[in-house]
C-alpha cells in the first residue's frame, strides 16, 4: 500500500479493509490497470512504491470496486462451483480420450444420458486393466457430479439470505438467465447502479470490439476480453437461447410470476429485439461465434436496465 492505494494481490481484500478500519483511505487497484512503460526491465519494490504514488498523485490509477464480506463470500462459493464443473468437464474428457484410443464411440444422441450410462457399463475390453481404468474414470466422474451438485444447492440455498436477491429474481426474467446464470452476473458485477451506462458495463465485461484506427482508417477486431471471463462466458451461453423465436415458456413465466411489471416489459422487449436481431444477423452471413458474442453484448445492456429498476435489500 502506497499514498492510499493498494495493488490487489493474494491477500483478497483483507488488507484493505484492516486499512479502512484503522482510519485511512485505501483504494485497491488491479495490477493489469497499472500503466507501465514499454521497455521497462527493472523491478524493485522500492521503484514500484515510487511509480504508485507518482501515479496515484496524478489520477492515473482506476480503483476497482470491492465487494461487501457477505459479497465476497458468495463470490467464492461461486468460483467454487465453476472450478468444480470445470473438474467434471476434465474428468469426462478423460474417459472420453480413452474411449477413443480404443476404438468405442457412442453413437447416441446425447453423451452422459441414461443410455450412455448404460453404454458405459456394457462395455468390455480384452486386458483386465483396461476394465479398471474405465471403472476408475467412471468413479472419479461419479464423484465430480455430487460436488457440483452439492455446491449448486448450496448456492440456492444461500441466495434468499443475500442482499442481491431481488435482484438475482429479477435477472431471471431474462430468457437464457437461469439461476446461476444470474448468481454469477451478480456475484462477479455486483450492483450495475455503478455503471452510468450501459455501454461501461459492456466494456467492463470485454464485449466491446479492439479498435486499433489512425487517421481516417478504422480497423475493429475481436472483442477485448478485458473484462470478467466468467460474466462473458454465461452471457454467451444464455444468448444461444435467442436463435429461436420470441416466446414465453412455462419457466419462464413461473420466474416472472412476483416480479414487477417493469422488469417483465424489459425482459419481453429484449426477447422481440434478439431474437430478431439473431436472425437478421444469421441472414447477412455472420459466423454463429460473432453473432452470439453480439447478442450476449446487448444481454448484458438489458440486464443493466432490469438492475436499474430493482434495488438489493439493505443489509443493517
């Protein structure tokens, strides 16, 4: 901590707090958001302190928002559940890849069904180890799915306790926003009030497209992903949901059922707008990675608007 700014670093935000509590200002500020000159190969702590208060000094440094405790909690219980489905993903792709060596491919519709599992234990193999490392992999899989399960329901559990309640029940209004969908949004963004428009949430989240232009030509590339790739990563998810026609599902109007009236017309307008939008896209010959990163933009811009019109409970 330097002239009241701290790089944020693996201590998480303990040490900024402990600051706070004895009486002094601290902002926390991302490593990655520290300007840095080109060329620079020497680094002491000592000149690292000086760059951060002569930075600090001139208003060169952008200080990250921070969570509540309860917040952070959350937070992590969140992470914890993607770091265990990735773990599952890894374990299936492990079984996967040994299948294949061996030349059994299933040839149903949909992997890790009932008849897959079935599939799965009517296969036979010439060596006895080979019968081990399936019944291993089959195991280690088994055991995946419980944690994700069991930190998924922990996570529901959680959620009426937390002040971002009202406000997770009014992002599943959102077509392709399901509950972790919007646990996570509001897990990772926090409140959306902070962004003045939604055109800083987008490029706080990465979807906005790199720009590198001089003069009169323009050149846009790819998105920045400069933003939170979990955030990015269910919005794209959810966003595939708009390639079919604007309707209202059961579900979805069960998750509508308490919410107000106008986070329901917001949630409608987006359906109408995407969903077309996805097919005059399609239509014009854009790749499906393109046109669902677009569509995830502008979920992201609805989401704003539906946290604009309803307000996390106070915490006393």
């Amino acid at each position: 901590m330097v002239d009241g700014t701290a790089v944020n670093g693996p201590t998480g935000y303990g040490l900024q707090r402990q600051i706070v509590a004895l009486g002094h200002d601290c902002a926390v500020v991302a490593p990655s958001l520290i300007p840095k000159r080109p060329g620079e190969r020497v680094k002491t702590n000592r000149r690292d302190a000086l760059t951060l208060a002569k930075l600090h000094r001139a208003g060169e440094l952008t200080p990250i928002w921070i969570p509540d405790p309860a917040h952070e909690a959350i937070r992590e219980l969140v992470r914890a559940r993607e770091a265990a489905m990735e773990d599952l993903r890894a374990k299936r792709q492990h079984l996967q890849s040994f299948l294949l060596r061996h030349g059994r491919v299933y040839t149903g519709r949909t992997a890790w069904s009932r008849a897959h599992t079935r599939w799965l234990g009517e296969l036979r193999f010439a060596h006895p180890a080979q019968h081990l490392v399936l019944a291993e992999y089959r195991q280690a899989i088994v055991d995946a799915e419980k944690r994700l399960e069991g930190l998924s329901q922990q996570v529901a559990e959680m959620i009426p306790t937390w002040s971002m309640a009202p406000v997770i029940a009014a992002y599943q209004a959102m077509r392709g926003i399901a509950l972790l969908a919007a646990v996570t949004f509001a897990a990772e963004v926090g409140d959306v009030r902070r962004f003045d428009t939604p055109r800083q949430l987008m490029a706080y989240l990465g979807l906005v497209p790199s720009e590198s232009s001089t003069g009169e030509q323009v050149r846009r590339g790819g998105i920045t992903k400069a933003g939170n790739r979990r955030v990015r990563r269910v919005l794209i998810e959810g966003a595939w949901t708009y390639r079919f026609p604007a309707r209202k599902s059961r579900k979805l109007e069960e998750r509508q059922a308490n919410l107000p009236q106008a986070v329901r017309d917001i949630a409608w307008k987006a359906q109408r707008r995407l969903c077309g939008r996805y097919r005059k896209l399609m239509d014009r010959g854009k790749l499906k990675a393109v046109v669902t990163t677009a569509i995830a933009r502008e979920v992201a811009a609805f989401l704003w608007a539906i946290g604009r019109e309803v307000e996390p409970l106070r915490v006393s």
